[in-house]
C-alpha cells in the first residue's frame, strides 16, 4: 500500500476545490441563500482545518489522540476477557472471526461504560467545554453548541435528550441542526466496534484507526454547524438564555447506570445484527440478479473484471454505486486508483448503512484492494456518520416523542437533514485529506 507523499500544491487544489463544491451544493440547495452567514461558514471550516492540522502535525494534540485510541483499544481487550468467560475457545480469532462474536459485543460494554460516566458526570463535563469552544468560535446558540457537542459521544436518538426541555421552542434553523448533528457523527458506543472491525489483529492498526474515528468525530461537531446553517440559515433571533444539561435516565447508584447501559447496548447489539442480516442479505439478492443473472448472460462479468484489474468481480451493487460516486470522490481528492472503491463505500453507507460499509471496507482492506493508505483513512472519515435512508425513521421516532408539537417540521426536514449529514463526512474527509497529501 502506497504511504502519502505529503502536503503538496496537487493536495491543496484538490482539498479546496472539494470543499468548493460541497459548499456549493449546500448553496443550491439551502432553504434561504441571502441569508447564509458566510463569516459562521468561515469560521466553522477554519476549525476543522485547524483539528485537521493539530491531529496530523502537532505532536502534543497527535499523542492525545493516540492515547485516547490507545485507551478505547485497551477497553475492547477487556471486553475480549468477558468473551473469553462466556465463550471459552470460541472467543480466540484463531479459531475464526466471526462479527457476530469478536466485533458486536463491544457494543454492549462500551454503552454500560458510556452510562456509567454520564452517572459520574464525566460526559457533561467534557460536552459543556467542547460547546463552549463551539459557541464562542461559531456564534451558535447554546441549546445548539450543547447538542453539537454532544453528538460527539452519543447517539442521534440519545443526544437531543441533553436539550429535551429546550426543543419545543427551538426555530426551524435550530431542529434542522439537531437533525444534522445526529445524522453527521457516530455514537461512541458503537465505536469500539468499528476499530475492531478495521484494525483486525494489528494493534498498531487498532489505534491509527481508533485516532482517525475519534478526529472525524470532533471534526463533525463544528462540520454539522456549518452544512446546517448553509442549507437552514438562521432567519430567527438567537435564544441567549443558558442551556444546561439535562439528565437522562437518573440512577441512585453506579450499579443501577451500568445496568441500564448494558441493557441499552445489548439492545443496540441485537439491532445492529438483525440490520447487518437483513441489509447484506438484500445486496447478496441484488448482486444475484444484477451478476448472476445480467452480468453473466451478457458478458458484462468478465468485461468489468478486466476493465477494473479484478477489484471488482463482475456487475455487482457495489460496482454499480462506486461507479455512480467515483467522479464526486475525486472532487474530494481521493486517489484516482481507489475512487471507485471509496465511491462505493459512500453508496453503501447512504443506502444501507455505515455498518455495511465498514463491513465492506474491511474485506476490502485484508484482499489488499486499496492501492493509497490515504484512501482507505479518507473513507474512515466519510464513513463515520449515521446518514443513511434508515436514520431518517430512526430520527423522527426519537424526536417526534421528545417535540411531538416539532414533528411535521422534524418529517420534512427528514430528507435533507440525511444529505446534510453525508455532506459533513465527505468534508471532513476531504480537509484531513488534503493536508495529508
């Protein structure tokens, strides 16, 4: 796998001609173009590219996220010890990996964790100075800059709880944001599960992949706040007035917080694998008629296996979505080697989900299909983010029953808030790509 040559003039034209273009979908498609706060926008994008730049070349905010990752690395071996009480010697990967077994149980114990540090106050801490940074940098409300923030750690369904007393008054500006935020980022639950999933055996492979999820993560939060006010500009004054956090599920005590985490996650578990059965299960009936059947009695298999040097094997639903995508991939600056592969991922994740995706990314990464190492941390940025078709329904339950009164604007945003989401992924990608180089 080819190592980046470094931040280059090629690298810099092709970052900011990326972000030029995403900023001008945004612009297209934003409900109120006049009103558009292009200093907000300035702002936004200046702290991502200064979290792009401390993550990659300043040593000191390098080792901290490294530790961080290295942290949630040694948390998943913990997790491996529960296993092994369970499970015995089917919970060694020498035996075989299987997802349902090595990769889906960390789920459950990153989200007792989770539980646990909310119960101790440790999350509120950590949220109220990463909105205050928002709120000073961007000029955002602090009902906004809280929930921004917060979607960092948690989940699109849990995060709006922070700000639940505070959502019925919220403008329309505001919900979209809520909405966005959500959609854009990952909850650090679930996170744990992609290390596993892309970093294999390899240690040192755990913890690249646990530094770069943890900056796409911290990168989505100022991200959200940009597409958001780009596409839903805010037209209504700014509510001033302090937003404090809200408890969610209070607990009398350490015990009853892991117990209700461990519940919740394995709750998501079983979730997570129902969809991962049913989603890869429709690409294997699509990929049977499109392949087996098209492909094979036209002779389309054998031309695509040529044209593509046999990364793809035939007319499949991955060839057919990379295709589509590839073009926009290489806006963003990704190799023209690997844009088809990257384009792909991007499809999937919006159309299935960002478990698929990964998924896929991690057979494609162990069959070597990757020829730049910067494409495959590229697609770990536009992949860390709930936008796809899915969340919308997931989305509007959670916040239809905490702002009933909010739920005609919440389905209509639904659509484009899913975009708004994608987009803020591919920038982030296309920032940490172009100062990789």
């Amino acid at each position: 796998m080819i190592e980046s040559s470094g931040f280059n003039l090629e690298s810099l034209s092709r970052g900011l001609l990326g972000m030029g273009c995403i900023l001008a979908v945004c612009y297209l498609l934003s409900y109120d173009r006049k009103r558009i706060d292009w200093r907000l926008t300035g702002g936004g994008l200046l702290l991502q590219i200064i979290l792009a730049l401390s993550v990659l070349y300043v040593p000191f905010v390098g080792t901290l996220f490294e530790w961080a990752g290295r942290a949630f690395v040694k948390l998943m071996d913990f997790t491996n010890e529960g296993l092994v009480f369970l499970l015995g010697p089917y919970a060694e990967k020498a035996n075989g990996f299987s997802f349902l077994l090595h990769s889906l149980p960390i789920v459950i114990f990153f989200s007792a964790l989770v539980s646990l540090f909310y119960y101790w106050g440790i999350i509120q801490r950590i949220v109220g100075g990463f909105s205050w940074v928002l709120r000073r940098f961007m000029n955002v409300s602090g009902s906004e800059g809280l929930i921004a923030a917060g979607n960092i750690f948690m989940g699109m369904t849990e995060s709006p709880v922070l700000i639940k007393n505070y959502l019925p008054s919220m403008n329309r500006s505001e919900i979209f944001l809520v909405m966005v935020s959500g959609m854009g980022t990952i909850a650090g639950s679930v996170m744990g599960t992609y290390i596993g999933m892309l970093g294999g055996d390899s240690p040192a492979e755990k913890v690249m992949f646990a530094k770069h999820l943890l900056s796409a993560s911290v990168m989505a939060a100022p991200g959200a706040i940009v597409i958001a006010k780009m596409l839903c500009p805010q037209t209504e004054p700014i509510d001033e007035r302090t937003v404090r956090i809200e408890k969610i599920n209070e607990h009398s005590s350490p015990l009853g917080a892991l117990g209700a985490g461990t519940a919740t996650g394995v709750r998501l578990l079983v979730n997570i694998a129902a969809m991962l059965l049913v989603f890869i299960g429709l690409v294997a009936l699509v990929n049977y008629i499109s392949k087996d059947m098209i492909g094979h009695y036209t002779g389309l298999n054998e031309w695509i296996k040529d044209v593509t040097d046999g990364k793809s094997d035939g007319l499949t639903f991955q060839f057919l979505v990379g295709i589509v995508l590839a073009p926009f991939m290489w806006l963003t600056g990704v190799p023209a080697e690997d844009m088809a592969l990257v384009g792909s991922l991007l499809g999937q994740k919006t159309i299935l989900n960002e478990f698929v995706a990964y998924a896929q990314m991690e057979q494609w990464k162990e069959a070597g299909l990757f020829v730049y190492k910067k494409s495959m941390i590229m697609a770990t940025y536009i992949l860390c983010g709930f936008a796809n078709i899915s969340s919308i329904g997931i989305l509007l339950g959670g916040m239809g029953v905490l702002a009933p009164e909010k739920k005609d604007m919440i389905i209509r945003f639904g659509f484009p808030a899913m975009i708004g989401g994608a987009l803020v992924s591919v920038m982030s990608a296309t920032i940490i790509g172009m100062i990789m180089g």
